[in-house]
C-alpha cells in the first residue's frame, strides 16, 4: 500500500507501510512511524530522543464490509526541552481510544441515518463502543453549553415515562436546551442555579414559565432580574383543567334533572375551538342545549373563548392590559364560583401574564416541540439506560443531524 493512499484512504500521516496480514476475515496493516514525524507530545519540540516502544492495535477504516486494524509501535520519547519521557502522539487516533480519528469520523456520519446497533453491526464493531463514540463527540460539543450569552429562557417539566419527570431549560432564542435536570419542581432546578451562579453577570432578562409557585419561587431566589413571563398554553391548560371539574359537578348535580345524552360527549365539545364546531352542525346543535340547560356552563364556556382572545392582542399591551382587566370583572361578577377563583388567579399572576407582550410573544411553547422529539427518540432508543447520553442527546437535538433512534 502506499503512503498516498494510507493519508487519502486512512487518514495516516507520517507513517511507513510494511505489510498486510489476512486473519479471520480481518485485514490487518502494519505500519511504523517515520522517524523524523516524531516530537514531543506536549511542547512539539523535535528535539527528542527515542526510548523503545509499545506495540498497539487500532479499529480502522472497514473495507466493504471486512474490518481493518492498524498495527503499529507507539514509541517513547525522551523531550531535550520538557526533560521528561512520554508517549509519543499517534496522529491518526486518540492515544486514549482503541480506533482511528477516521474510524470515529465514519460512526458519527453514519449515526445520522442508522441506529447505534445498526452501526455497531455494520462495521463490526461492539454497541458500547459506537455508543460511546457518540457520547465522547455530544460530550465534547454539548457537555458545557455556554450561559454567558442567555437571554430568554423557558422552563417546563416533561413526563418521559418510567425515568418519571425532567425539567428542561430552555434557550429560546437559539433552540438549545441549555440544562436538563432530573425530576420536577424546585430540586431538579438546582444544578442549573449552581452552573449559573459560575457566572459573574448574567444577561437572562425573561423567564417563560407556569403559574407554579416553585417555579415562580426559584426564579425570584436566583434571577433576580428576570422577568418572569407565564406562558399562556398553561394558563388557558389550567382554565380548561377548572372547567372540566365544573362541568363534572354540574353534571353531578343535574344527573337526575336532566336527561343524560344533553350532557354526555359535551366535554370534548367544551375543549375544543368554537370555529372547529361551527362546521359541525350537529355537535353544534347539542352544544347549544346543553348550554341552555346550563347557563353557568355556558358563561364558563364564554369565559373560556374570551380569555384566549386576550394574546391575539400581540404589538399592544395597554388592549391587552384593558382585556385582561375587564375579564378579571366580568368574572368576578359573574355569581359562578369557579370563574371567581380563577379571576384571582390571574390578579396574582397579572404582570407576568402581561409581560408576554413586551418580550415578543415569549411562551414555553418551543418546548413543546423539543418535548415530541424526546418522546420519538426514547420511543425509537434502547440506548438511554446512560441517563448522561440521554441528556446529551436531548441538548443535541435542535440541531441533531443525528437519528432519534438508538
Ligand atoms: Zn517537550
């Protein structure tokens, strides 16, 4: 083989072929070390002087489908400037690892389109180490995501099955996720606040959130000029949440009143968009019933339409502002005990909600789209029993050229 075809084909520099050996269906090349390619490991000196060597075996390049291996000694030397004896650089790999640059090159474009098992089988190599490419490469590129430069955040909690709950920090502006914490609530925030705190002037300046007093709680302990911005998916989620409790009791109580057909299915209708009921005469028909028969229903059910209303008013907080105000009266006046409540819930919450039209629509709502991918990728993924790989692979995915699968 020649030097030529060993840089273009392998991605070896500075080496000499001597010969090839067939074992087992495994080609096997053996190479030395030119010596004048020899320096010292750390300060690059040339000035060395050689003192034996250790033979070593490294994963390359397959050809087709046959495995090679490069066999070569790995001298020691002895650096004039340093004045002390280490192992000499390989070049082509990692002193470290038990495969080539190229080899570890060729896992990661493969892993874009074909799952850790798949490559595993494919080159012939074992799954822990095609995995644990992969994890060296995430590590490298997103073990210590930069938090200097954080403006806008979004935190929520995602349900990923047996592993429970994780928390997910959100960089808005470029997509990342920046820290993913174990379990939900305060505690799981606390590993971010410490990588924060590393920091000695953050920019964050708001915070997409729920009205959850632990959120609101951790972001006034540790940012303490952040704004915080109550994402608007969870205020009309929780509104929705209080209005299927209301119907419940009603129906409750008009179980014996009423004839049940009224009522059942009304639910769904009650969630769902009245444009979408529109097109459905006959949905729409029983809605309008059951509304009758149940007025304070129908106030919730207003109510409900209404309050979405109030983020349509995006470029103009002072509507905004009068919206919510005059949603917060009319529930108040209302005489309905569910609407009451849930007025003074959103006084409490009343900058915050609002504060959503002065940072552009901030919502945890990219989120929610970084909660899917997750779920695909574990869905697909038999390699996240390594909670760390798992984690990494979730900061990996707004720009994940990378298959979901594992
Ligand atoms: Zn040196």
């Amino acid at each position: 083989m020649s030097t030529s075809l060993l840089y273009h084909g392998f991605g070896v520099v500075g080496y000499q072929y001597i010969r090839t050996d067939y074992k087992e269906g495994q080609i096997i090349f053996t190479l030395s070390r030119k010596k004048f390619s020899l320096r010292c490991p750390v300060c690059k000196s040339k000035r060395i002087i050689k003192h034996g060597s250790l033979p070593r075996w490294l994963h390359s390049l397959p050809i087709g489908r046959i495995s090679t291996f490069i066999k070569t000694e790995i001298p020691r030397v002895e650096c004039k400037e340093c004045g002390i004896i280490r192992q000499a650089d390989i070049g082509f790999a990692d002193a470290r690892y038990t495969y080539t640059r190229a080899l570890g090159r060729y896992v990661l474009d493969l892993a874009r389109h074909m799952t850790i098992s798949d490559v595993a089988k494919h080159l012939g190599l074992s799954w822990d180490l095609v995995k644990s490419i992969q994890k060296r490469h995430l590590l490298k590129k997103y073990g210590k995501p930069n938090l200097r430069q954080l403006k806008r955040i979004a935190i929520d909690e995602i349900y990923v099955g047996k592993r429970g709950y994780l928390t997910i920090v959100l960089d808005v502006l470029s997509g990342a996720v920046v820290f993913v914490g174990n379990g939900k609530g305060s505690d799981a925030l606390e590993p971010f606040w410490k990588k924060l705190r590393r920091y000695r002037k953050l920019q964050i300046e708001a915070a997409a959130i729920d009205m959850s007093p632990a959120y609101i709680k951790a972001i006034r302990e540790n940012l303490k000029d952040t704004v915080i911005v109550f994402d608007h998916f969870h205020v009309i989620k929780m509104f929705n949440e209080k209005l299927s409790d209301f119907r419940r009791q009603l129906f409750n109580i008009t179980e014996e009143l009423l004839p049940k057909s009224v009522l059942k299915g009304t639910r769904w209708l009650l969630l769902t968009a009245r444009e979408r009921l529109n097109s459905e005469q006959d949905k729409q028909q029983r809605l309008e019933q059951a509304l009758e028969l149940n007025r304070p229903l129908a106030t919730a059910y207003y109510m409900k339409e209404d309050l979405r209303q109030l983020w349509n008013w995006e470029g103009d907080k002072s509507a905004a502002q009068w919206h919510l105000t005059s949603w917060i009266e009319m529930a108040k006046n209302s005489g309905i005990g569910m609407l009451k409540k849930f007025a003074k819930t959103l006084e409490r919450h009343f900058d915050g909600i609002l504060a959503y039209f002065d940072f552009d629509s901030l919502s945890t709502g990219p989120l929610e789209g970084t909660n899917n991918k997750i779920k695909t990728m574990q869905r697909k993924a038999y390699g996240f029993r390594d909670m760390e790989f798992f984690k990494l692979k979730i900061m990996a995915l707004h720009e994940t050229k990378y298959a979901l699968v594992g």
